[in-house]
C-alpha cells in the first residue's frame, strides 16, 4: 500500500478528532502530504472515523487526482490543495467545527491571546478567515490571507483549520486552540480577560520551539 505510514497519521489524527471531541459524525477533516512525492493523503468524504483503516484514507497528487484509495476524497479537498500548493512548510491540516472555536467563529471575533498555551501552539491570537460557502474556490484563499504564520484561523460562521508541518503539530493546535477557546469563553463571562503582551507571546512561543519536551 502506497504511504501507509502517512495513511496511519491521518486515521489516528482523525480518531483523536473524535476522542478530544473535536468532531461530531462525519464533520471534519484530515490531511498530510508526503515531503517526497508530494502525494496527500486525506480522509474520505462522508465516512465516520471510527471503524476505518488505513486503506481508507485517500492518496492524491497535487492537483486532487487520486493515486491510490477506493474512496471519494473529502468535500474540502480544494483549501487543502491550494494550502499545500502555497505553503511549503505545511504538510498537516486538520479541519473541525469544534464548538468552543466555532462559537467565536460565528460571532467573526478572533481569539485573543489571553493564554500561553495559545502563544506556545497556535502563535499567538487565531485569526478569522472571512465567510467562504463550504466548497467555494475561494476557501483556501480565504484561509492564507487570515492565518498567515499562526497555526490555525477560525473560519467565519463555520469552523477551524489548524495547520503544522505535520499531521501531529496540525492535531495539537486543533485540540490546543478548542481548549483554550473554551477557557476564553469561560472567562469573558466573569469578567474582561487580560491579552499577553507581544513580548511575553514570542517568549512563550520560543520557549515551546526551542525547549519543551523531550528535544535534545
Ligand atoms: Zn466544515
């Protein structure tokens, strides 16, 4: 089977998706691209995760042609395309309607960044991608314009795209930012909460690059 390994990181980014509960049925999606061939690979359309294997998970070029798989690619494999297409440094995205996120993304707010969990795995405050129908060519316009370097941007009135240079960094903003959105909710109703000072975000931010965790 062609990129298996990639194929596994996609279906367990997807049943994390459901674990953190970050989905609900069949919403969302995940993918990765291969840094050698440039194949992605890309959940199907309209399947629930739970059950599935890495057959499942769609292989594509960088046009949407499919290369290997027996499934329809995901409905919004054209943003995810067209990130790739002008993102070198991307190779995960991960697409939900996780609730927290989404409230502010229905209300077109961006997040601040009251938090330096927000800071150390998105960046900073989570841009709002301006409305786009689900499908729309300009999608993935849309999302590069707002999420600049950030790790991920809300999408007006519908969702969240999270982004990393792999499928993993792509999952942890996703479940990073619906933690701390939800904390930011909790918070504006009890009182005003504070935004990190620039300074302190790009400390905490390369704190987390350069020494967090088990890196050498
Ligand atoms: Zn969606």
């Amino acid at each position: 089977m062609l990129l298996h390994e990639l194929r596994k990181q996609v279906l367990d980014a997807s049943l994390n998706l459901v674990k953190y509960r970050l989905v609900t049925l069949t919403g969302g999606n995940v993918s990765g691209r291969d840094p050698i061939t440039g194949f992605i690979a890309i959940t199907p359309s309209g399947m629930e995760y739970e059950g599935l294997t890495p057959e499942d998970i769609v292989v594509m070029d960088a046009e949407g042609n499919v290369v290997e798989g027996k499934w329809k690619p995901s409905v919004d494999t054209g943003f995810h395309l067209h990130i790739y297409k002008n993102r070198r440094d991307i190779n995960g995205i991960i697409h939900t309607h996780s609730t927290f996120a989404s409230c502010f993304a229905s209300l077109h707010e961006e997040i601040p960044c009251v938090l330096t969990t927000l800071a150390n795995e998105v960046g900073g405050s989570v841009p709002v991608a301006r409305y786009t129908p689900v499908g729309a060519d300009e999608m993935g316009p849309a999302i590069l314009e707002a999420i600049g370097d950030r790790r991920a941007c809300l999408l007006a009135n519908h969702g969240v795209v999270s982004v990393g240079p792999d499928v993993r960094h792509a999952l942890v903003a996703a479940v990073m930012l619906e933690d701390a959105a939800k904390a930011y909710f909790a918070a504006r109703s009890i009182g005003e909460p504070v935004v990190l000072p620039e300074s302190e975000v790009q400390k905490a931010r390369e704190l987390f690059l350069n020494q967090y965790g088990q890196k050498n």
